[in-house]
C-alpha cells in the first residue's frame, strides 16, 4: 500500500475513534449518535459480551486490526473471508452500545452481536404446511382463499419442539364426540378405544367429526409421514366420549365423563380438552371440573363462538383455561367469545385438522379446515401436555399460569395487558418451555431477555 | 456424598504430607519464615450436572493472597483469601416454572482456602514438595430482572464451588534463578447454583450440583527467583477428561521474609 493511502487509513481510523468512542470516559450514548445500520433486538438473544464486525473490502487486515484496537476491544477469533472477526465487547460497554458504534465507523460494513440461533424442529408431516398456526411464515397461506398470514402470528411450536416433544406417559382426554379410532394420523396415538358414555361401552369411536378434528390439533401422530402435526408431537390421546352424534351433549354423561377421565390420572390423564359449552352454568358441570382440578388435570375449555359471554365450563376461572381464537394475522376471530374470564387464545381460523375417514364423502381425503375456538383449545391443551412432559412436579396452578404468562400480547396496540378478547394473548409455546436467558448487561440493570 | 470423600480425600492427603514431612526429618526452622503470596489464576473446567445428563463449561478467574507460613524447616501451611470471576455460562435450570439458561457471563464471588506443604531435598539438583490446597469460592447472590413474558418477575442465584489440589510437585533446582518444576495433582472440584425464581404466584428454586470433569492434573512451571526476597511462579495445566482436555494457568508472586 502506498504510504499516502496508509497515512488516509490512519486518519480514518483516527477519526473514526474520536467519534465514536466506546473506550473514553464520556457517558456512551448509542441512541444520541445518529441513525446506526444495525441494532440489537431485545427479543433476540446474543453471546454476552460479543459483537461479530465485518470491515469493508478496501481496508487490509492490518489496519482491521488497529481500528479494532482502538475501539480497545479484542479479537476472539478472525473468520474465514475477508474482514470478518469475532471481537470482545471493551469493559464497560455493552454489546448494543459497541454494535452502535461500530457502525457509526465508515471503514466497517457491518456489526451485529454474536446472535445465538436454536435449530427448529419441522416434521415431515405432509400438510405441515399449511399449519399456520405452528409455524407461520407469512405470505401467501396454503389455506382456503390463499391469505397473507402475517409472518409469526403462530404459536411458535417448532421453536418449542426443539426443547420438548411431548412424553407418551401424558395423556390428553378428548371430551367430545369420540375420535376415529383408525384413522391413519391418529390410531397410533390413541391410549386405548376409551370410553363411550353416551351408549355406555368401551369403543368412543366418533359419529359426527368433532371430536376427531379437536384430537388431531393437539396430538396427531407427527413426523410420521401423514398428514398434519400434533401439538403434543408424543403425547397419547384419550377419546371419551360424551356427545353424541349430533354433538349434543346430556349433562350426567358429561359429568360421568370428566370424573372418569379425572381418575384417570394415574394412567396420565393430566390434560383435558373440552371444545364445547353451554350458557347456562351448571353446578353439576361445576363440581365436574372442580374434581378434575382437585386430581390435578389442567382442563382447557373453548370459550364459545356466539360472539357473546363465556360458555360453560370455559367461565369457571379457578379450574379451567378459557381460550378464545386468532387468526394468521393474529386478530381475534370475531365470533370468539369474549369475557374476563377469558385467559389465552390461540389460531382457530382455517385449521387444517383431522377428520373421521369419508367424512367428505367416499373416497375423500381424511383432513379438512375447521374454524372457532373449539379448534383454539386443543392447541392450549398440546401446549399443557408438553409442559406437564417436562416438569410433572408443577400444580395445575403452575401450569395455568405458565401458559398465560408466556402468551403473547399480540392486542397489546389497543388493549394492553389482559383483555377480555384475548386474555394474556395468544400462546407462545417457545416462550413456555424454552429456558429464558439470562444475560448481565455490564452497567445497566441486569435483564434475563430471551 | 461426593463431596464428603473428596473432602476425606483432601485431609489424607494433608495428613500424609504432614506426617511425611516429621518422618524424613523435618527440624524446627531458626525463625518461622512468612511469605505472602499474590496469585491470579484462569481455569477452563468442563462440568456436569443433573446427574451427569449435561454438561457446560465453568470459566473462573481468580485473584488471591496467601499468607505462607513456615514453623517448621520444610513445612509451610497457608491461608488463602481473595476474589473470583466464574462464569457458568451454559447452566440450564429446568426444575422452576419457567426453565433458566444461565448465560450471564463472569459472576464476582469470594475466595477463601488453604494450604500444606512440604519440602523434601532429594538430590542438590532436584527436589519434591508435596502440596495440598484447598479453596473455595462463595459466590455473590446476583439479582435478573424476567421481561419478556406478560408477568415480570425476579431471578436470584448464586454459585458456590470448591476445589481441592493435592499432590507431588518435582522441582529442578540446577540453575540459579530459574527453577522449572512439574506438578502431578489429584484435582477435584464440585459445587452447586442456587436459583431462585418468582414471578407473580409462580414460584420454584433449583440446587443444581455441579461436579468437574476429571480427577488429576498435571502442570508444568517455572520459579524465577531473581532475589531472595522475591520469586516469580508461573505455570500451565491441564485436566484429562474423557473426550476432552481442560485447562488451566496461574501465576504467583511470592514475597520472603
């Protein structure tokens, strides 16, 4: 290099340095330095206390080195292609305050932290994607009317997957309508034939479709080549069934199905699903879910799609979680009940589920899209599953909680905080199992952001 | 368990040098000598946890000063304070409502140890000292704050570790200020974090016990003793494990009176 260029390099390293010095004694302010190319976002999380800088293509590596140096911030690691290093953040500064700076530096093409990245879990299920709700992308949806979805407006399963799929120990009783019993997504996950407490056997085989569509959101055989994925990817199902084939329900054989499936817990009944209601409250129906909550069953309840009050046993705040529906853009489903018992929601708009084999007719395929917070609940139940797989010491409480605390917010512009539409939000399933990281920011409140 | 045989382990072997040291002769010094010593060390330890199912690193850097005191000729017992830096970045605590992944970089903590020594002259060129040292480190209680989820809540942990050093330390004495060494010690170092979480009516804590990868070290080092009131130790190590290696340096300056 020509010494009149090596004097320019210097200058601009010089220069550089004295305007934006991360190392001097002045009180550092990376919002007061003009507009920086690149930040870090507090939802992403970052190596403490690292920042990866790439210098542009006209500076040697010699003064890469001395700019670095003058930053007093040292070189971990240079990375394969030209100008690319893994650099200390200087004592005292943070790694957004040092990211900042640097690309405030002219001679820098771009600095970021060190970003830590999990893999995600995406099975091989066929119709994988169109399940918005799991994962979705944004774009054009694979769904009927071909929406645009809205990029993260899911309930972040394949992030969740990588910590847990689900245990087969745990069971998620159906309360419904029955499920098919051989359908292909399904026959592998099912405990046993159940119980039919409508005409009183050993075989809840489902006559009207419901509860076969309820049963594969929340545990469809996943990975397995076939159809849709489950929520709770291992978990086992429990067909009871306590609707006929109308869909109708007589109180007694609802009450008799939720406390057999309550005693059922030594078995691994520590989930029930109930995608149905009624308006009117029920002391039976009360007592019901009160001795399920009482053997430590988590029951999750459809708040209804009337676009009125709660429903029936949703509205028992104590002993179950109420779920209202979102769509892939994340907004309410507008016939979603609403309440202030409402604690979560959770897409239920144009899901793509299982259906009893034929349903469409003969010969047609055994998966269709379904709409309403019967089909919200089940993905909450799935989610209950995965952390009762996990962490089988927690209290229903516990898990109640954990399931609220880690929604998103996704109506936080119009109605922050707890709603009466969408309760905490809608679920995060990454955000419930997925350990929180904590990180210590040097000199400022040490923050524990994912 | 563990760390109760480690601990007999450790008094034996302090037994030993102290009963070596009265067998070969040791004698009551002219005047008890006294050496303060100023040490800073940096270790790369592999550990496991939950029952040996995981595994992360722990990263420590120690700063600490040491009060040799030598009542008699060859025989020296030491107390050790200071400060540390351990990073557990890595440690997942997954028995709390909401599961931690400790990632919060070098976490300061207190040093508190001790020591025995003993001198055996071999040969006018070589000589062995059987060393063993004892520290732990009390870690300070640091406080997060939890965002990120519809309730804040509060995290609090706080590490304790120790580590016990015990063995034979072969000196090369033929030159005059410099005297390289090596160093063959049984090394072990177990632990436990204590978190603690709340966030609204969710509540839990996790003891996590830690044990280190590995039982013996070896090390290679020099003494350079420009004077006889000053010498410079400084020394490199390593840990075999299975499939790995974990290492570690220190360096001393010791003051003789």
């Amino acid at each position: 290099m020509k010494k009149e260029n090596m004097l320019l390099m210097v200058a601009i390293a010089i220069a550089a340095f004295f305007s934006a010095d991360v190392t001097g004694s002045q009180p550092f302010s990376p919002a007061g330095i003009g507009p920086a190319r690149a930040s870090a976002p507090s939802t992403a999380s970052y190596v403490p206390g690292q920042v990866m800088v790439k210098f542009r293509d006209s500076i040697s590596p010699v003064f890469q080195k001395i700019i670095l140096r003058a930053y007093g911030s040292k070189i971990i690691r240079t990375l394969s292609g030209q100008g690319r290093y893994q650099m200390g953040v200087p004592a005292g500064y943070s790694v957004e305050e040092t990211v900042s700076a640097l690309n405030q530096n002219p001679l820098v093409e771009y600095a970021e932290p060190n970003y830590l990245v999990r893999a995600s879990v995406t099975p091989n299920d066929p119709l994988f994607n169109k399940q918005y709700a799991l994962y979705n992308a944004g774009g054009t949806l694979l769904l009927p009317g071909s929406p645009i979805g809205k990029q993260g407006a899911d309930i972040k399963a394949t992030a969740g997957w990588e910590e847990s799929k689900g245990s087969a120990q745990y069971l998620i009783a159906i309360l419904d309508t029955g499920i098919d019993l051989l359908h292909p997504d399904l026959k592998g996950k099912c405990f046993s034939n159940g119980k039919d407490f409508v005409n009183d056997d050993q075989d809840a085989s489902d006559d009207n479709g419901h509860g076969t569509v309820v049963a594969g959101i929340a545990g469809a055989e996943t990975n397995n080549s076939e159809g849709i994925a489950g929520v709770a990817w291992n978990c086992g199902l429990l067909p009871v069934k306590v609707l006929d084939k109308d869909g109708v329900g007589e109180m007694d054989k609802v009450y008799d199905g939720i406390v057999w499936a309550a005693d059922m817990v030594s078995n691994g009944v520590k989930v029930i699903n109930i995608s149905w209601g009624l308006d009117a409250s029920s002391n039976l129906l009360r007592d019901a879910v009160e001795y399920a909550y009482q053997k430590g069953v988590v029951i999750v309840a459809a708040a209804g799609n009337t676009g009125g009050q709660v429903q029936f046993p949703a509205a028992y705040d104590n002993f179950v979680l109420a779920v209202s529906a979102t769509d892939y853009l994340d907004t309410r489903f507008t016939l979603s009940n609403t309440g202030s018992e409402i604690d979560v929601a959770a897409p239920g708009v144009d899901i793509i589920t299982t259906v009893p084999r034929g349903y469409y007719g003969p010969g047609s395929v055994d998966y269709g899209f379904w709409t309403g917070t019967s089909i919200a609940a089940p993905h909450v139940a799935g989610l209950a599953a995965l952390i009762v797989s996990i962490k089988p010491f927690l209290t229903v409480d516990d898990i109640m909680n954990i399931i609220r605390f880690s929604a998103d917010d996704v109506n936080s512009a119009n109605y922050p905080g707890k709603d009466e539409f969408l309760g905490y939000g809608r679920i995060n399933i990454e955000k419930a199992i997925v350990p929180l990281i904590i990180e210590t920011v040097i000199g400022t409140t040490p923050t524990a952001i994912r | 368990m563990n760390g109760r045989i480690t601990r007999r382990i450790a008094l034996a072997l302090g037994g030993v040098t102290l009963v070596l040291g009265t067998a070969f002769g040791v004698q009551a010094a002219d005047q008890v000598h006294i050496r303060p010593v100023l040490q800073a060390e940096y270790f790369n330890r592999l550990i496991t946890w939950d029952e040996n199912a995981y595994t992360s690193k722990l990263n420590a850097l120690l700063f600490t000063f040491s009060l040799e005191v030598e009542p008699l000729k060859g025989f020296s017992a030491n107390l050790t304070l200071g400060y540390s830096l351990s990073n557990f970045n890595g440690l997942v605590f997954r028995q709390m409502p909401f599961s931690i992944d400790l990632e919060a970089g070098y976490l300061s903590g207190m040093l508190l140890g001790g020591g025995l020594k003993n001198k055996f002259v071999v040969s006018s060129e070589f000589e062995m000292d059987l060393e063993a040292q004892f520290v732990t480190c009390l870690g300070s209680t640091n406080s997060w704050l939890i965002t990120g989820l519809s309730q804040s809540g509060t995290l609090s942990g706080k590490g304790t570790w120790y580590r016990v050093q015990a063995g034979p330390v072969f000196w090369y004495k033929g030159f005059m200020y410099f005297s390289p060494y090596v160093r063959v010690s049984f090394d072990k170092l177990w632990g436990t974090y204590h978190m603690e979480e709340v966030i609204g009516p969710l509540n839990g804590l996790e003891d996590k016990a830690i044990t280190g990868s590995g039982l013996f070290s070896m090390a290679v080092g020099t003494l350079y003793e420009p004077t006889a009131a000053i010498g410079l130790r400084g020394e490199v190590y390593i840990l075999p494990r299975s499939k790995g290696l974990d290492y570690g340096a220190q360096v001393k300056i010791v003051f003789s009176f």
